[in-house]
C-alpha cells in the first residue's frame, strides 16, 4: 500500500524535516492472518517507490512472516516443554511414591507377592510369600522357586486358564489353588495376578494363604455335622412309640408264622407246603424288620457326609414309611403326589432324609390342636424351572412343543394346621428359634444349611385357606442321571 502525505494520516511526523513524501507499507502474516506491517519512508521529492521496491519490501514482509512465526513456534515450544516437563516432574513425584506404597506393602509382609514370567520362574518374592511356601531367600536367588512347579497337577489346567486371561485382559481374577511347600505338603491359597504394563511376559502375583480359613471352615462343618447328629437323634426321641410300633408289626409277624410254621411241622402228617409258605412270610417279615432298624441305625449315627445318585421318590417314601405311625397315633391324613419322571439327584441320603423327616414331624405337631377332621398332610414332587430365583412349573398345552429344561426338583410339604405369623416368617429358619415349648430351634436352620450345602433352596409361606408350606428345591445337574 503506498500512501501519500503521510503526515497528515499520522501528524506526529510534521515536525519532521524534510517532510514525508511517500509511505510504502507491506503487511507480513502467520497462518494466513495479518499479524504487523513493515514501512518504507520517503523524505524527498526525487525519491520515489517503483517496483524494485515493492519487489525488495515484499521479501522483507516474507521474511518478517517467517520470523514472526518462527519466534510464535518457539514460544509454544516452550509452553509445551514448561507443561511437559511439570507433568514430568508430577508423574515422577506420583510414581516414587507409588513406588514407595508398593515397597511398603511388600514389605510389611501382610500379604504374599511375587513377580514372575510366564516361563514359570519366580523372579522375586516377599518374605510372607517365601514363608507360605516355606522356601529361603537362597533358593529364590538360585532358581529352584518355580510357580509352575510349586503347582499340583491338577491344579494346572486351572493355572493355564489363569494364564490365557492374563494376556487377553492383562489381569487374571482371584481364583482358588493349592502350592507345594518345600517338604512336600500343601498350602491352599487364593491367588490373583497382573501383567506389568508394557510387558508381554512379566507381572506380580497376590497371594492370601487360607490354611487358617480351611481350617475354620472345617471346624464349622464338623460342628453343624455334630449339631445335625444331635437333631437326628432328638428327632428319633419324638419317633420312639412310631419306631416300636414300626419294628413290633414284622416282629409279631414272625412269632404268629414261626407257630404256625411249628403246628404245621408238628402233625401227625406234616403239612410241608404250609410250613415253607409260613417260613417265606417269616424270612420277608425279618428282612422288613431289619430294613427298619437299618434305616433308623444310619438316620442315628455320626457319618460324614456321603453324596450318591438317588431316586428322590423313592427317598421320601422310606420317610414316611418311618413316620407312618406317628401320622396313624395322630389322626393325620397323609396324602402324596410324587412324580415319576424325577431324574436322580446327587445327593447325601441322610441329609435329605433328615429334612423331609423333620418338615413332616413339624406338620405333624403343629396340627395336633386342630380337629381331627382337620388333620390334612400332602407331600408332592415335581421338576420345575426357576425364573428370577423363584420356582416356576412349566404347562404345555401343545403337545407339539418340546419339553422344556428343567433346572430344580422341588419338593412340597404342605399342612392344614394353624399357619405361619407374617411377622416372624423370616425367622423361622433363624438358629435358636423354635415356636415349639420344648423345642431346640435348629431343626429347620439345619435344615436350610443341608440344602444349600446341596445347592438349593428352603423356604416356607402361607397355606390357603390355613396352614403352612414349606418348599425345598435341588437343582438338576448337567451330569444328572435321566
């Protein structure tokens, strides 16, 4: 741009002499904008601008342009260093202590830790770890510590799990194992790893040794087994009168054939064909008697738990065949609707027993102040699904459609007595609480225990009009025998 009487657009250079004849202005920019101007001044009429001029300021408006951009890129360039080497500085402030956390929960020993590779080595280790395997810092740094070989055959396809979402996740979730001690035992322990950042073949293992909780979780199982024994028996207490009545029908049984059998064998002419009838009859009524006392001997002794395929039917028959008399002596009428598709159950006999055992005694008693007339006892069976936690009977009206798959056995318990309080429903199953005046109130705590030690439910509700319901489920395992 060439101005002319430049003075009089900016006066400030009137007093100057010679006076401004021609102003040629070149404006220079970054990053396509308009950043300053460069000024060329003129003092004498025999100097004017021409196009050497122009040409000259031009260059220097590209020169200006790049200098000023030059000088604008350093500045940011050293924003950008002051800001990286802030965020350094607090990164490395952040990391030593993050290191020294780390340091100190290594070596407050609270928990085991060790760094390894996926090799196998164990490339370094705290002390609770070393002490948990019960190996020395010696044989750590000489190599004999290995994580593949602390590790128990069968517990290595479970490391190779463990392995495999380490490097699609690069964590791998706590799960449960055992290790080697040096001298040979075994430690259980709960184990969860991480790869090292960055690292494709290197990360840190927390390990928590649960010898302690095993053994407590021993101990607890021991005692509800003994509490289980005590229930039993108090429960076989309450059967005395059903049970002798029980076993005094064969034995009975067998005196009135065994006389027979003798006047048979002692005529004149022995009637051969009666005596070995009566003899069959006394060998069946024997047998019965000693499936009996069979049945109350192993409902009475102190056995460990004993899973078997059983036939769930079939086991709530020998209950109330148990407590037959006792729904006799109490004018009970027992009516049952068992299935006859239920798969096998894995199950402890005993166990289930108990409980059917003690949901049918419950029922008994807790309708003895009810009319005779009003005594009603019904025991199902029937395989269900469960939807949202709750059990759910599949009906198909078309025939067509496949059967659906089922998931849970349950099993009812249902009585016209005189029902449950809403307000204390959900503590029946509480330890110690017993509606009963001389009960022990662990009956249907055990109970509950025994069901979900077998992975299922026990609940009660209200029966309609009076009463009460008392359910169980057991789930139906893929393994299941149909």
């Amino acid at each position: 741009m060439l101005f002319k009487h430049f003075e009089r657009r900016y006066p400030y250079f009137l007093p100057i002499t010679p006076l401004v004849e021609e102003c040629l202005l070149v404006p220079f920019y970054v990053g396509g904008k308009a950043v300053g101007t460069i000024w060329a001044i003129t003092h004498s009429d025999r100097r004017k601008f021409d196009a050497e001029d122009e040409r000259v300021m031009g260059t220097l408006g590209q020169f200006a342009s790049l200098a000023y951009q030059t000088v604008a890129s350093i500045e940011d360039l050293k924003s950008q260093v002051a800001a990286r080497e802030k965020a350094e500085a607090a990164l490395r402030e952040l990391a030593n202590g993050l290191e020294a956390k780390i340091r100190r929960l290594v070596d407050a020993n609270i928990i085991g830790i060790c760094v390894w590779n996926l090799e196998g080595e164990i490339i370094d280790a705290n002390e609770a770890f070393l002490h948990m395997v019960e190996y020395s810092r010696e044989d750590l740094l000489s190599g004999r510590v290995r994580w593949r070989d602390l590790t128990p055959a069968e517990w290595r396809d479970r490391d190779e799990r463990a392995v495999a979402e380490l490097k699609a996740t690069g964590t791998a979730q706590p799960f449960q194992k055992e290790y080697f001690r040096k001298e040979g035992s075994r430690v259980p322990v709960l184990l969860g790893a991480a790869m090292f950042e960055g690292s494709g073949n290197e990360g840190v293992a927390f390990v928590l040794d649960l010898s302690e909780q095993k053994r407590a979780e021993e101990a607890l199982q021991k005692a509800q087994a003994e509490l289980a024994h005590v229930a039993r028996v108090t429960t076989m207490g309450e059967l005395t009168a059903s049970i002798a009545h029980e076993i005094n029908q064969p034995l009975a049984a067998v005196v009135t054939n065994a006389n027979a059998s003798l006047r048979w064998l002692g005529g004149d002419l022995p009637d051969l064909t009666e005596a070995r009838e009566a003899i069959r009859r006394i060998v069946r009524d024997g047998n019965r008697a000693g499936e009996i006392i069979g049945r109350i001997r192993a409902l009475a002794k102190k056995a460990p738990p004993k899973k078997d395929w059983l036939d769930l039917d079939e086991t709530i028959g020998e209950v109330i065949a148990m407590a037959r008399s006792e729904v006799q002596r109490n004018r009970v009428l027992l009516q049952t609707d068992l299935a006859n598709d239920l798969p096998l159950i894995l199950g402890d006999k005993i166990q289930l027993q108990q409980v059917i055992l003690n949901l049918l005694m419950n029922a008994i008693e807790a309708m003895s102040g009810m009319g005779e007339d009003q005594r009603e006892l019904w025991v199902s069976s029937k395989k269900v699904t469960e939807i949202h936690g709750e059990p759910k009977e599949e009906r198909y009206q078309d025939k067509a459609l496949a059967e659906p798959e089922w998931s849970h056995v349950l099993i009812i318990v249902r009585d016209s007595g005189p029902g449950l309080d809403p307000q204390r429903l959900n503590r029946l199953f509480d330890a110690f609480y017993t509606t009963k005046h001389q009960g022990l109130g662990m009956g249907l705590a055990i109970s509950r225990s025994i069901i979900e030690a077998h992975g299922g439910r026990l609940w009660a509700k209200a029966n309609a009009p009076r009463g009460a319901v008392f359910q169980f489920t057991l789930p139906i395992r893929d393994e299941t025998i149909r």
